[in-house]
C-alpha cells in the first residue's frame, strides 16, 4: 500500500495525497449514503497531467479509479470501491477561456456549475443546465452524470452543452474528443462520455456552449389541492403547445420542510402541491403566455396562480424548489432521492401509484420533481441505522420503478444509474441491450480501471462466464 | 500525524443528535472557506459532520483528525446559512472541541497558552489592562520583534498579529450612565466587552455617543464583562457557560429596551447564551440586538450630515451566519448622504480572523484572507466598514501588508461622523 502512497505523493505533492484513516473515511459515500466503502487513497490532482500520472500508477498496481466531482451524486457514482483510488477534482477549479463571440467557455471540470454562470453573467451569457445542487457541483460531475436541471424542460440536458472533452485514458494518454466550432463529422463520441458515470475515463477539460440570458422571464406559481391536479396542470401547458423553460411541481410535505428551512419563499403551506412554471424570452410574448398557463392550472383545479412580482421572489421560489433535497434532513436523518421519467401523460396515474406504495410500505415519501419533462422524484425519509426500515425503502423503491417501467418510463433521468441502480438495469435492458453498452466501455477502458463495478448489473450476464456464445472474444479492439 | 491514539470518552450524545440533521447534500461545501482553499471533503462541514457522527458511532476512533479538523474549522457558520436542513454547526463544533480538549487530544504549547489567556487574562479587565500595557511598551521599545526571534513559530506569529495598542487615554473604560441627547426615545444596555475596550475604545465610546445622540440612554453595568465566545471557541465550554451566567445576570437586572452589542462575536454568544446556561439565559438572549440592527429597527433619527465615501460594507460572520444580520447594516450606511455603497465579491464569506484563528492556524488564516484582500482590491472603495473587533483588525492588516491606503471602520464610526455633521450644520 505505502509503495502506492508514495508513487501517488510524488505526482500530486505529499498535501494533496491524502491516506490517513479519518481523511479516507469522509470519503466513503458520495450523496447516496447507503453502503459506504472507504477507499485506500484519495488525491486532489492540479491538471491534467497529474491526472494522467496518477491513471497511470493505478492502473499499473491494479487499484481502480474512482473519478469525483463535489460528491453530491445521488446515484453513488463517487461511492469508493474496494480498493479503489478517488480522484478529486475539486482543485482542477479554473475557467480556463471565455469566448463571448464563440458562445463558449473551457473549464476544468473542478469548476462549480453555478460559478460559471456568475463570471459569464457580465457578457449577457449563462450556462443553461442547473441541477438543484447548481451552487456546489462540478462540471465534471455534470458531465459524467449527464446532469438535468428545472430547466431542461427548454434547453436540455448537459449533454446538448458541451462541444468537445480531453479525457485521460488507463493508459494515461490523453484524449480529445469533439470540436468547440460544433458538429464534426465523425462518431458522436462526445454524446457517449457524457453521461457514461465516470466509466470511460476522467475528464480533465471542457468545452461548453454559453446560452444568452433571455430578455425577460416571468415566473408564475399555481397553488393546487392536490399533486394529481397539478399533474394534469402541466398535461394541459404542454398540449397547449408552450415551451415553458421549466415546470416544476412540489408537493405538501416538500413544502413544509422548505418552509421550515433558510431557504423559506412563502409557499403555502397547506396547499397539496404548488407548480412553479417559468417562461423567458422576448418580453412582449411573456405576458400572453403566463395568461395561458394560468387558464391550464385554473382549469385542471388551480385555487390561486400569482405572479413572482419581482426578480428577488422569482430567487426565492428557485432556491425554495432547489434546497428542497437538503430540507428533507429535517423529516429523518437520511433521505433516498429516487429519479424515474414516465410519458407526461401518464404522470397523474403513476403518481398516485407512487404515493400508494409509500403508504402500503408505511414510508415517509414525497414528491418534488420535473413535471414538465415527467422527471419524477420520489423521496423517501428514513434512518439507515434502522435495517428493517431500510428494507422497506429498498422495496419500495423496486416497486416505483417498476410501476415507471410499466407505465413506458425509464430508470434515471438525471442521477445517473452508478450503483444504486445497476441491479435495475434489467428492467429495461435485455442482456442483448447492455452488450454494445459494455463493448463501448472496453473500447474506451479495456482494463476496467476506471469506475468498473458502476452501471452494469452485478449479477453476471451469460455472455461474460461464456464470451465465445455471443461473439463477446471477436471484439476487435480489445 | 494520527499515530497517537486516544480512547475515546466518547462524544456526548446531543452532538450525535445534531449530526443526523444532516442529509449528506453538500450544498454547504461551496460556502466553507477551508473547502475552497484545500478541496478537501474533511475540510468541509459536510465532512466534519460526517466524521463526527462516524466518531460517535464508533466506527472510527477520536484521535488526531477530528482534533485538528475541528481546529481547522473557522466556525464562521457560513454553512449554516447554506444549510437547508438546518444543522447547528455552530454548536456541533463547539461541543467537539470541547471534547478534544477535555481528552487533550494533540494539546500543545500553543493550546495549553491560549486556554490560560483565555481564562485568566481576558476575562479579567484590570490584568487585560495590564498585560496590554505591558505589550504596548514592547511594542514602543520594539522588543516584540525581539521575542518574536525566540518563540515557536505560532507565538511569534501571536507577537506579530497583535494589534498595536492604543494610548491608555483611549482604554478608558465606558461611564457607567449615559443621559440620552434631544428627545429621549428609551434606554438600552449596552455589552462593553473584554478586548473592545482595550483596543477599540474608541469604537466603544462612537457606539455609545451613537444611541445617545439617537436619543437613548445607554447604561452599561458594572458586573458586565467578556462574553465567553473567544472561550467557548477553544473548546472552553465551562468559563464560556459561566461568562455567560454573570452577564445574563447583570443584563437581567436591568430594565431596558435593549442590550446593545457593538461586536458581531459577542452579539452572537450572548443571543444564543440559552443554549449554553438555559432559562436563566432566556431573558437576556431574548433582549440582544446588534447595534446596527437596533438603529434600524427603532429607524434612524435624522438629519444625517453629509460623508463622502466610497464604502464597500462587509459582513463579520458571527453577524450575519449566526445572528442572521445582513441588510440592516447596508440600510443605515445607504441612508447617509454621500455614502456610495460598493458591493464586492463574496462580502459574506469569512476574512479569516475568527476570534484566535489566524494566530493558531496562520496559513490558512492567510489563504482565506488573500480571497478577501482581492475581491475587496477588486471593488477599490475607500474605505471597508465591518462590524467585529477580529475582522476590524484582521481586513486592516492584510490591507496594509498590500501597501493599500483603504481604511477599515467600524459602521458606527461613519454613522456618529454623520450625525455630528449634521449637528454642526445646524448650529
């Protein structure tokens, strides 16, 4: 072990190398909190060549890597494994280029997503996805997780943000992928890194797309009796044919958390659910358009719809719907975030499935989520230091995603599969389905340093304890 | 590092029930000072929470790392204004120092100096008086230079931080009664504090000309005194808890509008005294507001002369984390004619001063400092206004070592100067 501690030290510095027992321990989950596993070294590389370096090493002594952003990963793409190496970018924090005319910024992926939107506020500029965790994640992490946001909903995911990667490689030869100019014509590998969880390699610099701040937004609030109702809200905004940038609905028990909280907004507490819908854009069509979403909510049972008057409520009804995960602390010491999207018309029945099964499993479960993209967020309070309690969420929680599977929907929409999911996986996927997934993974990553027990199920497919049954040997760039 | 090993009297079991307030989110990481600066997941709340509930659980020993990183820890509360869930940091690291020194846990020269400092000197007005006479002297003959060359490197460090003290005619103590001026609009009580006096007399004496001239009389009680932060900070809960009993008695014996705290850190202990002595700390708790916050509850009574200045305003971090005071202060300087308010980066995030901490743990003291120094260079007002005697100190030394001519005042000092302008042109 000491040999891998000092060739690691003598790439990062001796400071930055950190392997005493209470620096590894706090290192030992990410934002899922379940499982935890201690890593034998964590190292906070200063660029990419360190990076490379220490890629190097660990491929060498055969220790996995586990790439980290700001561990706020809800999925355990950051979770430790046995033996592994965590590689922490948090000091790889520079914005290295900012090119108003281009629309692009270069950052290392240390870079705090919300902070880059702050220094390109001045050119008129902002970089569109904004997870709830906006003020501390890391681009990298974006980028790994393919992260979503409120307003996904209009502009996408990270995915449709970044232009070009350099990725560091097991062999720690560094890789550029993409074009800043745009589209090239080759393969589409930028798309294939972001969101492969950290599998592929660890990115050390990216190119992203800068949007222009629109002229005017307006935000509207709709106060509902119940969450199906608001559901049915937002099935109507959509058929209308608005393209709101975000439509996001929180229900009682979210409210009353966040309300107890720093980041109260005065929602009200005894409404079933609220929908906070936003529209932006040249300012003359806001008006029409906030008209229309408020018909839709009052006709699928809106009590009140009011208006943000001004800029600093707008911030507050924001930071009330983002610091909602946090807020759940309040309920029980741990929180589960679960992450399903199911069709939007199908989101009032699969809700009222959800809450259905909280309350048969006897859980505390609440809904704060992306409507507008049928991104649901099923969260359920518990204390893991209680086994039985954790079976049931663990349960429940199959449940929910089956009865999103069910209804046409999919496992993730934003978190990321990691380790929470894997064993889920099968739900959608044949092994038929995951073969190409892992043929591209073994392309990028033949040796499976990197992230290797992450995404694919545990349990063996049939072609892994047999590869010459499915052709698995004739890879050719193995 | 971490080879001496310490069994663990454990931690007490309201510190375990405060960690589980927290859900593991990290949107208090961005807002940490020492995470900024290292990075690291240990040097973050998030971490240090995580560690103390594992140290609780027994899953991993209280040794070296809990010690040091709660040292580390400015305790400037930033997250907790991060914080959706509501953890009290604060109070989850107060109780763990409190442990690391009841164990001794890595307790050296410099912790066994502070802990004498801090109960034997600073408490006690008349030997403060004495030993700050006593450093002025050395200071006047340049010996402290001299002793600077023979202490370990955090003393010597001590010996150059220490401010200069002021003449003795500005460490007069505060009169005993102040009769309001013009019409009278009440009476409050007002914290004269242990350093305060000492080295920022003449703040004290602005604070007080300040509430007078707003029309209130302001009494400050004799069995007054140190308010038992700067102890409770280092780990010494039990002269913090009876600081606080002394004046919670002196306080509740009072009946006045107000006890009026011109320091951010002894505003913070004494409203949150509850906590530590409980109902008996309830009244006094209850009545305490920050100067600033005071004036602009009550409203400021004018007219206000007028006061050129480019000001940028910071927030001393025991003033706005703990006791939630952002705006007040800002409303009152914009208030003044002539005042042009400036906004500079990060004016929440801490200076690095934090009661003792730039003499325990001067490199990062440094490090958070050199972030400050440049976003308030950036702003170029000129003058800072900042309402702690640690961050008074603290943004006037790192200014001046950049050579820069801005000047660093407490908010009363501008607002006394405008008031007296008024007067004078009125007359």
């Amino acid at each position: 072990m000491s040999v891998l501690i000092d060739r690691l030290s003598r790439i990062v510095g001796a400071r930055h190398c950190l392997a005493s027992a209470e620096e590894l321990f706090v290192y030992e989950c990410d934002g899922l909190t379940l499982d935890p596993v201690r890593p034998v070294a964590v190292v906070l590389p200063a660029d990419a060549a360190e990076v490379s370096g220490v890629v190097r090493v660990c491929s060498e002594l055969g220790h996995p890597v586990v790439p980290r952003g700001a561990g706020t990963g809800l999925s355990g793409g950051a979770q430790p494994i046995e033996g592994s190496v965590v590689v922490e970018c948090s000091r790889m924090d520079r914005i290295l280029e900012i090119r108003p005319e281009d629309r692009v910024a270069v950052v290392q992926p240390g870079v705090i997503n919300a902070e880059l939107s702050t220094a390109v506020a001045e050119l008129g500029l902002f970089y569109a996805p904004d997870p709830s965790s906006e003020q501390v994640c890391t681009i990298g992490g974006n980028v790994a997780e393919n992260s979503g946001g409120p307003h996904t909903l209009k502009y996408g995911t990270t995915t449709n943000h970044v232009l070009a990667l350099e990725l560091v490689q097991s062999d720690g030869e560094r890789l550029r992928l993409g074009s800043r100019a745009g589209r090239s014509r080759e393969f589409d590998l930028v798309g294939v890194v972001v969101g492969s969880e950290g599998t592929l390699g660890i990115v050390t610099e990216i190119s992203v797309r800068l949007s222009p701040i629109p002229e005017g937004v307006e935000t509207l609030l709709a106060i509902f009796d119940d969450t199906v109702s608001a559901c049915r809200a937002v099935g109507s905004i959509i058929r209308s044919g608005l393209i709101p940038a975000a439509l996001e609905i929180i229900d009682q028990r979210t409210i009353n958390a966040v309300e107890d909280s720093v980041y109260r907004a005065g929602l009200p507490r005894d409404a079933g659910a609220v929908l906070i819908a936003e529209v932006d854009g040249a300012p003359c069509s806001l008006p029409g358009e906030v008209e229309r979403i408020g018909e839709c909510a009052r006709e699928a049972g809106a009590r009140e719809c009011r208006v943000a008057r001004d800029e600093a409520e707008r911030a507050r009804f924001w930071r009330a719907r983002k610091g909602a995960f946090g807020a759940m602390g309040r309920l029980a010491p741990d929180l589960y975030v679960h992450d399903a999207v199911v069709p939007r018309a199908r989101l009032p029945e699969v809700l009222e499935k959800i809450c259905e099964i909280g309350d048969r499993y006897q859980l505390t479960l609440s809904n704060v989520f992306h409507a507008g993209d049928g991104n649901l967020h099923p969260n359920i309070s518990f204390d893991r230091r209680n086994a039985e309690e954790v079976e049931r969420v663990i349960a429940a929680g199959r449940e929910i995603l089956e009865t999103c599977v069910a209804a046409g929907g999919v496992i993730t929409g934003e978190h990321g599969i990691g380790v929470e999911k894997r064993d889920y996986m099968k739900l959608v996927f044949e092994d038929e389905d995951l073969l190409p997934m892992l043929y591209v993974r073994d392309a990028f990553d033949p040796e499976r340093v990197f992230n290797p027990t992450k995404i694919f199920p545990t349990t063996r497919f049939c072609f892994e304890s047999n590869p010459r049954a499915r052709g698995y040997d004739r890879v050719p760039f193995k | 590092m971490g080879e001496r090993k310490h069994s663990s009297g454990g931690l007490p079991d309201s510190l375990y029930q405060g960690t589980l307030d927290c859900v593991h989110c990290g949107l208090c990481l961005s807002a940490c000072p020492t995470y900024r600066v290292t990075g690291q997941e240990i040097a973050s709340p998030r971490g240090r929470i995580y560690l103390m509930r594992g140290v609780a659980e027994g899953r991993i020993e209280l040794g070296s790392g809990l010690a040091q990183e709660s040292r580390l820890c400015l305790g400037c509360r930033a997250c907790e204004t991060a914080c959706p869930a509501g953890v009290g940091y604060g109070a989850l690291l107060e109780a763990t120092r409190s442990v690391v020194a009841r164990e001794r846990i890595d307790w050296g020269i410099f912790q066994r100096i502070e802990r004498m400092v801090l109960r034997q000197w600073v408490p006690r007005p008349r030997r403060l008086h004495w030993a700050l006479s006593l450093l002025r002297a050395f200071q006047g003959l340049k010996l402290d230079r001299l002793a600077a060359r023979w202490l370990p490197r955090n003393l010597s460090g001590a010996l150059e931080l220490a401010p200069r003290v002021p003449p003795a005619s500005s460490r007069r103590r505060l009169p005993a009664q102040t009769p309001a001026r013009g019409e009278r609009r009440g009476c409050v009580a007002f914290l004269e504090g242990c350093v305060m006096p000492e080295l920022f007399g003449d703040v004290n004496r602005a604070s007080v000309e300040l509430l007078s001239r707003q029309g209130f009389e302001v009494l400050v009680p004799e069995a007054q005194g140190c308010c038992g932060a700067l102890q409770a900070h280092a780990g010494d809960l039990e002269t913090a808890h009876a600081l606080a009993s002394k004046n919670a008695a002196a306080f509740d014996a009072l009946d006045v509008d107000a006890i009026v705290v011109n320091s951010a850190g002894c505003g913070a202990a004494l409203r949150e005294c509850e906590g530590w002595i409980g109902a008996a700390g309830e009244r006094t708790a209850s009545r305490v507001r920050d100067i600033s916050e005071f004036l602009d509850e009550v409203g400021l009574r004018g007219p206000l002369g007028r006061v050129s200045l480019r000001l940028a305003y910071d927030d001393p971090c025991h003033l706005i984390h703990a006791q939630g005071v952002a705006e007040a202060p800002r409303r009152l300087l914009k208030a003044i004619p002539g005042i042009d308010l400036v906004e500079h980066a990060e004016a929440s995030a801490c200076c690095g001063a934090a009661g003792t901490y730039n003499l325990a743990q001067p490199e990062m003291a440094r490090a958070v400092l050199d972030r400050k120094l440049d976003h308030l260079l950036a702003a170029a007002p000129e003058c800072v206004a900042t309402g702690n005697p640690g961050c008074l100190m603290q943004i006037a030394s790192g200014l001046a070592r950049r050579g820069s001519a801005i000047r660093v005042l407490h908010p009363v000092e501008i607002l006394l100067e405008a008031c007296r302008g008024a007067s004078e042109t009125q007359r």
